[in-house]
C-alpha cells in the first residue's frame, strides 16, 4: 500500500476529524440546525460500496417525512501505470438518488436511498479542463482523447476489469437509522446488494456503516453559522470487483461550515476523508480520498435546493471534478 506512512498520515487524518467531531457537540442540541450537501465518493470503483452521504447530526422534524432527489455528475479520467499494476478510468458518471426520512419520537429516524446510475463517455472533459486550468488545479492525469469511455485494471499481468461499453441500472439501495445519544447522534446504515456488479452499479455485497456525528452553530457577521464533523467506519462484505484487493473497512470522517448568508441562501463548504478501499499501490484507486465541496443553498417556504461544485484536493481515489445538484422537501 505505499509503506507505513501513508497509513500513519490516514490515522492523524481521522484522529483530527475525530476530535473536531467531539469538538462540534452544541451546548444546546435543541437549538442545532444544519444541512449538507449529501455528497458520496462517485469514483466508478468505489461509488459500488455503502458509504453513506454526508451528512450532519441533525435529525428530520418530529412527525415529518423527508423527501430528497439528488442528481451527481462526476467526471473522472485518470491512466497509472506502476510497479506490476495498469489502470485506466476515463469516464462520466451520472447518480439520480431519491433518498427518504422518517423522524419517529424524538431520538430516532429512519430513512432509504435508492440510486439509478449511469456510467458513459460524457461531455465534459474539455469544460473540467478549462476549469482546472482557471483555478490553477492539476490536469496532469488528464491524458488522451476527450469524451472516451474506458474502465481497466491490470495487476502482475492478470486483467481484473476491463470496460469500454457504456452501463446503466439500479445501484444498491441503502437502509439507514439513526438514533440521538445526548447531544451527539449515532447513524448506522445497510447496503444491499441490488445493482449489478459487472456494470459496476453495484458491488455483489451488502455493506454496513456506523459513524458518530455532532454540530452546533455560532454567530458570523450577525448571522448562524454552523459547524458539524463526523467520524465512521464502512464494514465491506466479500463483493464481486476485484474481491481479493478489496479491504475488510473503511474509515470515514467529515465537517462542514455552513453560513445563513441571507433570510434564505447560504454558503457552505464540506470536506469528506475515506481511507483506501482497495489494497492497491495505485493512489488513484487505493488512496485516502480527500473530496472537498463548497456551494450553496436556497430555501423556499418547505423546499431546499442545492448546487455544489466538488473536487479531489488530493489527486487520490474519487472524481476530478463532480457537480452535484439536489432538492429537500420538508413535508409532512
């Protein structure tokens, strides 16, 4: 995996999410009110498994049921070749995700994600090449002819996957609860194995998560600023991509800084840290993942929608670049 240090610098990671995480506990839990961007890793390898989207430690309303379309269009093109291993992702990546929550009492909420997912060649490599260069960001994986679509690995000569056929399907549904311990909220979730591995709509497995969440919210410029962070782990069952490299878990951590800017939009920024899911050299498959998002939201009477741009600060395991679109209907 790249030697001890790459795991030491993961764990001081972590540790660090942690302790902001155990720092984010309000003194006033009543009175926390947060949203996030509900942002996975949509890297055509990994987006198969259970992590859950980001999220904060706040539970829906009493009596209420929660309903949320999100729309993610990653763009990923990475080519590695070292020691004994070949990879090749070039390729776009389309999640629509009706997702539902139910608040029931006051400590406990329940809720389903069910995704439909599109791999293909896409359209947007030039458009993120031009950005990159705007923002002074790397194109330095970005080889090759634009709008192609190809998926391979190679390890000591053996091909573990190799795809240059555009797939679509149902991805894995994920069950999800949580439950309010205190001023802190613990979140447990299911993946089940509903997408087809082969189109890498699903991993062949189902997984399970548990992560500790916490937040609370100051003043900022006279308006509510919230602050959340989370810690987790991902327990991956034996799935069908490249069953042997896959690791048993996965660690994951998050926090978030969202500003109430106006009466309705306000401003955020997230970052999500997973560990490697694959035991291989390659970063840009075996890597910690760092993605960093920053965007905004509006709200109108019951209704939240949101844009947000996100990037691989790191240049590891998940998309150049992704645009994640989303709608939150707080009904009855």
């Amino acid at each position: 995996m790249g030697g001890s240090g790459k795991h030491s610098r993961m764990h001081k990671v972590f540790l660090s999410v942690g302790l902001l995480a155990c720092g984010f506990v309000p003194a006033h839990a009543e009175e926390y009110r947060a949203d996030s961007f509900p942002i996975r890793n949509h890297n055509p390898f990994l987006q198969i498994f259970g992590l859950p989207a980001f999220q904060t430690g706040e539970l829906v309303e009493p009596g209420r049921l929660e309903f949320g379309i999100s729309y993610d269009m990653a763009n990923d093109a990475d080519d590695a070749d070292r020691l004994t291993e070949r990879l090749v992702i070039d390729v776009e990546s389309h999640v629509l995700s009706l997702s539902l929550r139910r608040r029931v009492g006051e400590r406990f909420e329940f809720g389903i994600d069910v995704p439909y997912v599109r791999h293909s060649e896409g359209f947007l490599d030039s458009v993120i090449y031009n950005f990159h260069n705007l923002v002074g960001l790397p194109n330095s994986t970005r080889d090759g002819p634009d709008d192609q679509y190809q998926l391979f690995f190679e390890r000591e000569g053996a091909v573990l996957f190799d795809s240059s056929t555009p797939t679509s399907g149902l991805g894995d549904i994920q069950l999800s609860a949580a439950m309010k311990l205190g001023k802190a909220t613990l979140r447990a979730g299911v993946k089940a194995p509903t997408g087809d591995p082969d189109k890498l709509t699903g991993s062949g497995a189902t997984d399970l998560s548990l992560g500790i969440y916490g937040g609370s919210v100051t003043r900022f410029f006279d308006r509510d600023l919230s602050y959340s962070g989370f810690v987790g782990v991902l327990a991956l069952g034996d799935g069908e991509v490249m069953t042997e490299l896959q690791s048993s878990a996965v660690p994951y951590g998050g926090a978030a800084l969202r500003w109430q800017a106006t009466q309705r939009l306000a401003l955020a920024t997230q970052l999500y840290v997973q560990g490697p899911y694959f035991d291989i050299n390659l970063d840009e498959l075996g890597g910690t993942t760092f993605q960093l998002a920053f965007g905004a939201d509006m709200r109108f009477k019951r209704t939240l929608w949101r844009v947000a741009i996100v990037e691989d600060i790191a240049a590891g395991a998940a998309p150049d670049f992704a645009l994640h679109l989303s709608f939150r209907s707080f009904g009855g």
